[in-house]
C-alpha cells in the first residue's frame, strides 16, 4: 500500500508543477511577446520543470532558497524566451511570486481555522491556491493580450470566479471527508479538479483570441470594402473620361462643320449638349475633395437611392484629415449602414438622411440624423444592439464605432425622439 502511496504522490507532484509551468507561461505571455523556440530556451523549462517535481515532493519544506532560485529560474526563462527589457521581466517575475507568496499565505493561516482532519495543510493549501491564482493569471492573459479590452463584460468574470472557488470549496470537503484513509482517491480528485480549472480558462482564453480575430475580420473586410469602392470610383471615372473624350472631338467636329456654314440653331444645340450636366444615375451628392469620405458617401448614396432614400448633405471636410482611413470608413460607413437599414423601412415621406460633417475647434464631428419606426433594443451597458437578423455578423456595428473613437479621446452620443434617431460623433484631431 505505501508503494500505491508513492505512486499517487509523484502523480500529484508531476501535476502541480505541470500546473506551475503553465501558470509562469500564461503569465509571462500576457506581457512579454514569445520568442522562437531554440534550444538552450527547451533547456531552461526543463531545468524548471524538474525543480518544480522536487519542490512539489518536498512541499512541507518552505525555504527561502527554493523562492529565490525559482525567481532566478523563471527571470532566465522570460530573458530567454520572451522579448523586451531584462530588467522589466525581472521585475514582473518577482511581482508574481510575491502575490503568489501572498495567496499561499492567505491559503495556509485561512485553512487552519477549519477542521481539515489529519491531511496536510501543505497539500490541501498549494492545491487551494493554484485554483486561485490559475484564475487570475488567466484573466491577466485575456485582458493584457487583447486589443480589445471590451472584450469580456464584468459579469462574466464574476462567473469566472465561480470556477475555482466552487473547486476550492469541493477539494476542502474533499480532504474533511476523505482523511488518509481514502489518500489515494482524493489526491487523484485533487489533480483532476486542478486540471479541469486549467482546461476550461485555456478554453476560454482560446474563444476570446477567436473572438477578436473575427472582430479584426470584420474590420479587414470593411477596409477590402473600402479599397474597392476606391478602385472602381477610379475605373469608372477613368472610363467615362475616355469615353467623353472620344464623344467631344466628334462633337467639337460636328460643332464646327455647323459654324463654317452658318447652321446657328444646330450649332447653339451642339454647344448646349456639351455644357449638360451628367444624368442623375452618374451625379456625385458629394465632392469635397477627401477621398474616402466622398468614395464612402457617394457609394452609400447610389445604394440608398434604390431604396428611394435621399441623403441631404451639409459637409465643410479639407481634403486632409489626420485621421486614418480605415478608422474613417469604420465610423462613417457603419454610421450610414445603420441609418439606412432604419430608414429604408420607414414611410417613403421620411426616407431622408441628414449628414452634418466639419471640422470644428480641432475635433471632427459627425452628426446624422434618419428616422426610424421599430423599437430599439439595448443591451446592459447602455449600447444599442442590432435589429438585423443575423447578429453574428452585424452585431458589432455600433461598438466598431465606439472603439474607434475611443482611439482619438473622442465620444459618441445617441438621442431618439420621436421616431427620430440623432448620432453624433466627435473625434479628437
């Protein structure tokens, strides 16, 4: 039976530092960027990961040393590994074991109020707090790592939370009922709730990665969108010049055979033709000069028209604006997606889009006002959500909005009344 004892105990050890290794490298990745795997760098985890083996077999036996060389162990493995200043992962490494320090502190003098039995504080008290900061290098993980802060609402990491105090809760009940009489199956309890909390925040780190690498495609998208309009405004506008081109020289031909012999009437119509305006399927409802405000307008403008939609305009852009254009094509052109989904369900009477754009005291502001006649849903942190069947695409429309403005120190502020919905932008230049 004690050699069934040992065999449970290795298994336990070999787990708890396969636990640490993963918390030093989630960690470690929250700030540092990885370097390519080499050698010496497989080398030094392997030094690390035996030493962690011997710490968990001989846990009863804090040391100072033990702290200082697994601080020395770790700050080789973030200097090797990971890029950036040496002397910063020093200090995040010692910033870690001291919290560490704190926990398993806190761990140890809360157990001993509790009737725990004959079991070792040692055991039930590093196990307890692995849970504890396998949680919170995990939420370190997601939030440092993500461009995207927005990414995971507080609620959802007051349910995170949930996970490994209910296992703290389940492994302390766990060791009082279990005592050395069922040794065996409770470290092996032990190793699997351990490793279950490891498996479940990987997973979950995993789907946020996922998460805002679908948002990030969405914005590539809309770019590609952009760049395509850009492309065929020019082909277009290249081709009708050409096209005008070849047209005048046989009307300027004509034009002058009429002049020679004295055909006034037909000459004056020739010059009234050449001086008409292009036909209302070809007229640009905006020409400021700025390329892609005017390609995203003119764009959004042909396709509203079909829908017996008019844009009515106020605009005083420069043809320069320090603000990127992607930024530009996120803000104006989910703007006017949104008013137009909107507006093209209302009575054809109010199909009219008002944009109000200029630059006014160092700040870019975008004002578009279009009615509505649906009811307007939002969620719990005050942000509207979409009306739009498919939600897995459309959804992020208004937040793409607000997290690019949020990059210029800017604001956006919506008002609705009586059936008319008022979006106001304001970007920081």
């Amino acid at each position: 039976m004690k050699l069934v004892y040992n065999h449970t105990d290795i298994l336990f050890d070999i787990t708890m530092a396969f636990i640490t290794m993963w918390i030093i490298y989630k960690y470690l990745s929250a700030f540092f960027e990885k370097k390519k795997n080499k050698l010496y760098n497989k080398l030094i985890w392997t030094l690390f990961y035996v030493f962690q083996v011997a710490v968990e077999h001989d846990s009863g036996n804090a040391s100072i040393w033990i702290l200082v060389i697994n601080v020395v162990l770790v700050s080789l493995i973030a200097v090797i590994g990971f890029h950036k200043a040496g002397n910063k992962k020093v200090l995040y490494v010692v910033l870690l074991y001291v919290f560490w320090m704190i926990i398993e502190l806190f761990c140890y003098n809360f157990l001993k109020l509790l009737p725990v039995g004959n079991m070792e504080f040692a055991t039930l008290g590093s196990g307890i707090s692995k849970l504890i900061v396998i949680m919170l290098v995990s939420i370190m993980s997601i939030r440092f790592r993500s461009k995207d802060k927005t990414t995971i609402p507080t609620i959802y990491y007051l349910l995170m939370l949930f996970i490994p105090v209910s296992s703290a809760f389940i492994v302390h009940n766990i060791f009082l009922l279990g005592g050395n009489d069922h040794k065996i199956a409770v470290m092996i309890t032990l190793n699997i709730i351990l490793l279950i909390n490891l498996i479940i925040f990987e997973i979950y780190g995993k789907l946020a990665e996922s998460f805002v690498i679908q948002k990030e495609n969405i914005i590539y998208e809309q770019q590609i969108e952009l760049l395509a309009m850009n492309t065929d405004d020019q082909k277009r506008a290249m081709d009708n010049f050409y096209k005008e081109k070849h047209n005048l020289i046989n009307q300027l031909i004509l034009l002058r055979e009429n002049v020679k012999y004295g055909r006034n009437e037909e000459a004056i119509n020739d010059l009234n033709h050449l001086l008409q305006i292009s036909s209302e399927d070809e007229k640009r409802i905006l020409n400021s000069g700025n390329n892609v405000i005017d390609t995203l307008i003119n764009f959004k403008y042909s396709y509203a028209k079909k829908m017996g939609i008019d844009f009515k305009i106020k605009s005083f852009i420069p043809e320069d604006i320090p603000i990127q254009q992607s930024d530009l094509s996120i803000i104006l052109g989910n703007s006017l997606d949104n008013a137009i989904e909107a507006t093209r369900i209302c009575d054809e009477h109010k199909r009219t889009i008002q944009i109000y754009m200029g630059i006014k005291k160092r700040a870019f502001v975008l004002v578009i006002i279009n009615p509505y006649n649906h009811t307007l849903k939002w969620d719990d942190r005050g942000n509207l959500k979409t009306t739009k069947t498919e939600n897995a695409s459309h959804g992020y429309g208004v937040s793409f909005i607000r997290k690019t403005v949020e990059k210029y120190q800017g604001s956006v502020n919506v008002e609705t009344e009586n059936g008319v919905f008022t979006l106001t932008v304001i970007l920081n230049i």
